[in-house]
C-alpha cells in the first residue's frame, strides 16, 4: 500500500480544492494543523493523524518531476504531497483520494497513478487499538530513545522537507535517522548526503535475507530500539555486493571558497562558473530541499543565508534536463569569513566523454574571481543519473587537488602547475582507466602526508573517503 501521494497541478490548490480534498473520508473526520499551517492532517475522531499534507509548492525548474519521479510533467506545476500513516490501514487509500480530488478539481496528475481514487474511503479501522503517534514530525514512523525512523516506499527518495524535518527531529532527540525502504529504492545524492556517518543508516528490507544497510552492506538486526549490525555476520550481505558493471561515470568536485564579510557578498558564483564550465550551462534550479523548485538566482540564495546567519544555510542545486548535475553547498559563517562547501556531480553515459579539459580553466576562475580555498576532482564508475543504490560501488578515482596559496609547499608526491593564483596537484595520469586507480591513491596519500602539517583543515579528503570509513563495521568475510 502506498504511503505517499503527490498531486501536480498547473494551478494553486485553494481552500475550495483544499476542502474537497479533504473530504475524501466523509464527514466523519478532522481537520488538523501543524507546523504554524504549513501541513494541514486528516484525523480520526479521537485526533489521531491519518494523512498530512504539506503546503503546496511551486515547481519552475525544469526536469524535477522526471528526475525524482519519473512523471513529466512541464513546469510551472503545484506539487501538493501527502503522506500517509503506516499504522492505519485506509490511510494508503485516503491519501489517494485526496489527491485525486486535488488533481480533478484543478485538471492535474496523481504520481503514484494507481493510488488515484476520488471515491471517499470510510475509516473501518479501531484507531482506538492503534498507538499513538511518538512524534509531531509526520515523516517519523517509529520514534525510539535511540532513532527516528521514517519508512518509504517510493522508488527514489529524495531530501524532501518531510525527511528534512525527520532529520532535524532525529538530531535535536540525539537519536539516529533510519530509512528503511525496500531494496529496489534508491537515494538522491541529497538524501545520501544527509545519511552520511553512523548512527544514521539506510535500512535495505529484503524479502529473503532480512536488514542490511543500503551504503555499507552490513547485515542488520533490530534491538534497543534502532537497527545494528548483526554481531559476527559472515561478511557483507550478498545484495550488496553483487552490483553490476557500469560504463557510466560521475565527475565530482568538492570545492571551497572563503569570502571576506560584507554588505556586497553574493554567494553562488563559485557553483555557476563550475556548472558553466562543465555542463555549458548554469544551474537551472535551487532550493532548500527536493523537489528544486526555485529558478537559479544567486541573489535570493544570498538573501537566504544572510537571513539566517550565524546559524549554517545548506541548499542543493541541480542541472538542466539532458545532463544530470546535482550540487550541494553549505554555507557558514566562520572566524575567517563566510565560507562554501560545495560539491558537485555531473553524470556521464559510456559514449559521453568526461570534461576533464575544463578543469583548469574552472580552476583559473575560481582562483582569481571566487575566493577559492581548494578544490579535490575526482572520478568513480558509477550511474550516470546521479542516484545511489543499494549496493557497492567503485569509490571516487582522485584526480586533481588544488591550493590556492601563494607559494608551493615541498612534497615528495606530485609536482603542482601553476594556475593563476592557484597549485594544481595532478594525481592520475589515465583518470579514465580503471587500472589508475591504485596509483593516484598513493599519490594523494603521499600528497597529503606532505601538505597536512602545513595546511591543516584547508586541506579535504577525497568525496566520498567518509562515506568509506563508514564500512568500518563491516565484518570482515570468513573463509
């Protein structure tokens, strides 16, 4: 049974269409609200929440709704969600009802299309027997002392504000999020990044062989409230590791820039000139969460940050349709300024080639207009749709670092060109052969051993190292 439901509509969904929703179950139910109005739930008689729908949000940019759903629908559309209770057994069916009536009021679509129904659906269930909710955040499943957890069947799941609210409620508790999807789910770069370190998980339910997690491959269990690895498992879950071969690749850049403070700081430029110089574009989209619905401006993203400071503003981007480019960015304040993190994937199919000419050039204008502070390229074998799966893949091939730094620092590993204000640290000879992969590993090892006691912090690991240390509790598989 489905659990989330999304109307698209080309026109706002007003109280009328609201109201009409809404009575997808009869008279017999309530209307509630929480988050100052911005989610409006369907309840039982006793106040018990069975759907909570967010506030609608305008979609502009182009290629979201067949990025994360794959349904085309041409923006400008109303993506109006609905999120349906897992404890209740009509509520699957009251949220299809719901955004049914939205979408025949309005003339739009319903994603998933066989949960569309207009029909009411009456509550036969005793909600009375049924357990309360733990949690005031509607994406929360199970709420334990140890973790938040948010289940999601839909085929790719994206950092949403529902999850971002999950996130935040996880974090503010101490507590793990836990998203436990069925293996033929997939996350978007957002979402993984969000899942990034333990406690938190992504937790694979498969029909034959139990829980692992989607990104280490550890075999997992439930006890004391969250879900562990399952103690002396016989190695990684054979999901996991039986991935198949790809001839795609993914171009990622993680990149910092740090900019004095001021009145006239405009924030975005140093992640337009990249995606310029490796996609022949800008940015067609940002926003705070998925789906991206704001039309690329470096003005307001910098109205946003600036509106929130001191505290950090992460925001996500991405390309336009024809050439998959996802970015996040975190901007913070910090004694040295206001500083960007940024990382960017483009993906590339096998008879694509991989823009490694623009490297330098992207180097040269971050360098002498964006404050750049240093900027790690590397490659890995993996989709080119950007999205992850629930099983392993080739980690990243470094293939460049770059300081910007006034003076080269002796090293006994790669000898840096100078870019303008800028040391360029080549690391792979054949990035795009799989065999240079062992060398440039030891390049950037070395690399690093040199430049760490000198630069310190300013110095990144490769995308992705963290996500690798995270397979620290994966058994080790016996003979």
């Amino acid at each position: 049974m489905t659990k989330d439901v999304i109307a698209l509509t080309p026109r706002m969904p007003d109280l009328p269409a609201l109201l009409a929703g809404l009575y997808a179950g009869g008279p017999g139910l309530g209307v509630d609200t929480l988050a100052e109005g911005a989610v409006v739930q369907l309840c039982a008689t006793d106040g018990r929440p069975l759907v909570s729908v967010e506030a609608p949000v305008l979609v502009q940019v182009p290629g979201e709704t067949v990025r994360l759903l794959g349904h085309d629908v041409p923006p400008p559309v109303w993506w109006t969600e609905a999120r349906a209770s897992t404890a209740v057994a009509e509520a699957g069916r009251l949220a299809g009802s719901f955004a049914g009536r939205l979408a025949t009021v309005l003339g739009g679509t319903v994603w998933p299309p066989e949960a569309v129904t207009t029909e009411v659906v009456p509550l036969t269930t005793d909600v009375s027997a049924v357990p309360a909710p733990a949690s005031t955040a509607p994406a929360v499943d199970v709420l334990t002392d140890r973790a938040a957890i948010v289940i999601q069947d839909r085929p790719l799941v994206a950092m949403t504000s529902w999850l971002s609210d999950a996130l935040r409620t996880a974090t503010e508790g101490e507590r793990a999020l836990q998203i436990v999807t069925p293996p033929t789910a997939r996350l978007t770069l957002p979402a993984r990044t969000a899942l990034r370190g333990l406690p938190n998980r992504w937790v694979v339910q498969d029909p034959d062989l139990g829980y692992y997690d989607g990104l280490s491959g550890v075999i997992l269990h439930w006890t004391d409230g969250a879900f562990a690895p399952v103690p002396d498992a016989d190695g990684p879950a054979a999901p996991f590791t039986a991935a198949p071969p790809t001839d795609d690749r993914q171009l990622i850049l993680s990149f910092r820039t740090r900019h004095p403070a001021g009145e006239n700081l405009v924030l975005g430029g140093a992640l337009e000139a990249a995606f310029r110089h490796l996609t022949g574009a800008p940015p067609a989209g940002w926003s705070t969460a998925e789906p991206v619905n704001l039309p690329w401006s470096t003005r307001p993203l910098t109205d946003l940050a600036r509106s929130r400071a001191p505290r950090p503003t992460w925001l996500t981007a991405v390309g336009r349709p024809g050439r998959p480019a996802i970015a996040t960015v975190r901007v913070r304040r910090t004694t040295g300024g206001v500083e960007e993190e940024i990382t960017l994937a483009v993906g590339h199919g096998a008879d694509e080639p991989v823009p490694l000419d623009a490297i330098a050039p992207l180097v040269e204008t971050l360098a002498a207009d964006h404050d750049l502070v240093t900027l790690l390229t590397s490659l890995r074998a993996a989709r080119r749709d950007l999205t992850v799966p629930p099983h392993a893949e080739a980690p990243p091939v470094p293939v460049s670092l770059t300081l910007a730094v006034d003076e080269p620092h002796a090293t006994t590993g790669p000898q840096p060109v100078r870019l303008g204000r800028a040391l360029h640290y080549p690391l792979s000879d054949n990035p795009l052969n799989d065999g240079s992969g062992p060398k440039a590993w030891d390049r950037f090892t070395a690399l690093m051993r040199d430049l760490r006691p000198r630069w310190g912090g300013d110095v990144p690991d490769v995308p992705d190292v963290r996500d690798l240390r995270d397979l620290r509790d994966v058994p080790v598989r016996k003979p």
